[in-house]
C-alpha cells in the first residue's frame, strides 16, 4: 500500500474516526518493583485508580526508597548546590569529561585542573638565575673596592688647569718590582733595582659624546719643567726623593694645560697577573726582536705573549732609530690591545677568566682616591671602542748635562692638547706620519 504525506489525509470526521482502529489504553502506572514490560504467565496487577488532585498529598514524596520527613514541597537542586566542593580541583573525572554531571564520574566544579606551562618554570629559572648574578656582581663590587690600591695622586694647587670636557686619566707604568720574588725577578729579566720609576706614561682622552678615544704616549725622557726642580726628565718628577704621584700629574697638567679626572698606576708584577688572568695577549710583531737584557727572542708576526713575554716587548730599547720611540709605539700597541681582550664578552662573561682578572687588577693597579670600580670598567670599555693611539710631536732629541732628552714641538703639542681639552679630535696634520 501507498504511503501519503500526511498533509493528504482528509480532514478527520464521525465516518473516518469509525475506520481506524482504537487508540491503545494507557499504561497503568507501575508499582516500585514490578517490570517494566508484562510477564507471561505472570498474575495480572489491579488497575490502580489515580486519586483526585485534591486527595493527592502535596508533601508527601519518597527519597531512595523511604518517606522523607517534612510537608514542604520538594525543590530542585540549584546549580550551585549540584556538586559539593572537593579538595581535590582535577582528578580523573575532570580529566575524562565528567566536569559537571556528565556520565564520566561524580560532578566537579566548573573550575578543572590545568597543568603547569613550561614558559612559567623557564621565567623562574631565568628569574633565579638573574638573582644569582645580581648578587655576585654586587658582592663582587665590594670586594674588588676593598682591594683596590688608592694612591693620593690629584690635589689642588695655584694655578691649576679648570675643569674641561671629556674625561682625563693619565695612565702610569712603573718599574717597581713590589711583590716579585727573586726567582721571578730572574725569569723576567727585570734585573734588582729598588725603588719606582715610571717606564710608561700616557694620557687618555674619554670624550663625552660618542667620539673616539685619544691615546697619546708622553715619553719618559722629554724634557719639561718641574716644580722645584728646574727643568728634567718626566719620569724624574717621580724618582725625586719629595716627588712621586703627585709631583708627576702636577707636572703633566701643567705642560699640557689639561686637568687630570683619574690616575692609575701598575708595576711589573701587576703586569704580568693582568696578561696571564685574561690567557695572554694577541700582538702582531712588526719586526723579529732578540734581547737579553728584556729577555725575549720574538719572531716577527701575530702571536699570542704571556705576561713576561710581554712585558719584555714592551720594555726593550733593542730596535728603531729612536728606541724611545718605538718602545712608546709598543706599549700603546700592547695597552690597547690587553684592555680591549679583557673588556671583551669571552672574558667578562666566563668566570673562569673575568673573576681572577677581577682580583689580579685589584691587587697590583694602583688609582687615584677620586677613582672607583665603575670608573675602571668605563676606562676598559673607552679602550674597547677603537682609540686613536699616538705620541706628543717630537720636535728634537739633543744631549743635555749628558743626558739623550726629548723636546716637544711647542707649537703642534699645543695644538694637541687644545684640541682635546675642547673636546675635539686632533687635527691629523699634528699626528705623527
């Protein structure tokens, strides 16, 4: 027989209700215990007659089975009230879906368990670690203060030089052989002299913008005037009995008219710790160089020297026309290139270097009272940035009272130094060829 779309059937009437067939009775309602479905065979249950809404008790309901106690109707459960509140916020039953009365589990609260995100533990870490490094960098900091050699080098003085831009240090090398026994004395050919000379000394220009440094080599034996002492070697201003420190930068302000900000000093022993903390120092050897007295037989290219090979490069008088010159050449050279290996981030970063550089610096340099720490640590990275390496114009090399001195050419020196106290670079014409 044909299906219809029920939308085809007539209209229903008294002849169409006649030809269907009879709706089914309904089902009696069932009693706790009895079986959903009828039992063959089974007696046949009483129909129960429905009581009248009137006579149906409103209060009246059972809970699992027993009579609950009370009139008050019975309410629904609230979504508040639906799960109790467990210690336990992610269990299996969170996991698997039963969050909320679902068929996984007993119900849990809306808020489930979520795992911890790696990103956090590595922030921590990371947090940690920063703590860590502030620490010892500031416990650091004190204990290298507390070591430094404080040198009272700058005072005030009648007609002292003012103030002028960018940053002075005069940077001073002695030959004091403080601290080295005789065994190390022999092996670095520094020989058995008492007392303290300068061998090196040279002035620093820090701009204040972001020019280049100026590294100018003053040579030990130029000839200047002295306070006290007519006119001498430079170096003499710090062998005299009354001199020292301060009779020397007294001396270097008032021939070149540039007032002094810093002043640091550093013997043969401090030499060598320095160049030996950081693994020795790259320098390219322009020419073979054998001295027994310096105690060194170099080839000439790049190589890498330990402290008393350097120190021996840098104290030899054993080549070039003018051997002051020359040796002012190499130690420029040599201070440049140690400063800049020991501000580099290979060194600073690894402990293994930077930490005995730190103790080896603060135990053999000398600086002035006026200096601290972080005025070191610009020096290194002012010397890190390229400077621009040279000497104070030579005018002549005469003889005086029997002694090989160096005179200045006035007129470029001057042009030199005021330059740099303007805070300016010096003009090119004035820098040696």
């Amino acid at each position: 027989m044909a299906e219809h779309d029920v939308a085809d059937w007539p209209e229903d009437d008294d002849r169409t209700r006649k030809l269907r067939s009879p709706m089914p009775a309904p089902m009696p309602p069932r009693a706790a215990g009895q079986p959903a479905y009828p039992v063959p065979g089974a007696p046949a249950e009483p129909v129960r007659e429905a009581p009248a809404d009137d006579a149906c008790p409103r209060g009246s309901s059972r809970v699992y089975g027993k009579a609950r106690s009370g009139s008050t109707p019975v309410r629904p459960l609230s979504s508040s009230a639906e799960a109790p509140t467990t210690a336990f916020q992610g269990g299996p039953s969170a996991v698997s879906g039963g969050g909320s009365g679902g068929k996984g589990g007993p119900r849990t609260p809306s808020r489930s368990w979520r795992p911890k995100r790696p990103g956090r533990l590595a922030v921590r870490i990371l947090v940690g670690l920063l703590v860590v490094l502030l620490v010892l960098a500031i416990g650091g900091y004190f204990v290298i203060s507390s070591r430094l050699d404080k040198v009272a080098a700058l005072e005030d003085y009648e007609g002292r030089p003012a103030a002028t831009a960018g940053t002075n240090w005069l940077l001073v090398g002695s030959d004091s052989r403080e601290g080295l026994t005789k065994a190390q004395r022999k092996k670095l050919a520094t020989g058995a002299a008492v007392g303290r000379r300068t061998d090196t000394m040279m002035l620093l220009h820090i701009p204040d913008g972001d020019g280049r440094p100026t590294l100018v080599s003053l040579p030990r034996d130029s000839y200047v005037p002295i306070d006290g002492h007519g006119s001498d070697k430079l170096n003499a201003a710090y062998a005299f009995p009354d001199g020292g420190p301060k009779l020397l930068a007294r001396t270097v302000e008032k021939v070149t008219g540039l007032r002094l900000d810093h002043y640091m000093e550093i013997g043969f022993g401090g030499f060598v710790g320095i160049v030996d903390a950081i693994g020795g120092v790259e320098i390219n050897v322009p020419q073979a160089i054998k001295d027994r007295k310096a105690g060194i037989n170099l080839k000439k290219g790049l190589q890498v020297m330990d402290g008393g090979t350097a120190l021996g490069y840098v104290r030899t008088r054993a080549t070039g026309a003018i051997p002051d010159f020359d040796r002012t050449q190499r130690q420029r050279q040599f201070f440049s290139a140690v400063v800049k290996q020991a501000a580099s981030p290979g060194v600073l970063i690894n402990p293994f270097t930077s930490i005995p550089l730190a103790l080896s610096a603060a135990d053999s340099v000398g600086v002035g009272e006026e200096s601290g720490v972080f005025n070191l640590l610009s020096l290194a990275l002012a010397m890190g940035g390229n400077p621009v390496t040279t000497v104070v114009p030579i005018g002549s090399l005469p003889t005086i009272n029997g002694q090989a001195v160096v005179k200045w050419d006035q007129t470029k020196a001057l042009r030199m130094f005021k330059a740099l106290a303007e805070d300016k670079p010096v003009p090119k014409d004035v820098l040696p060829k």
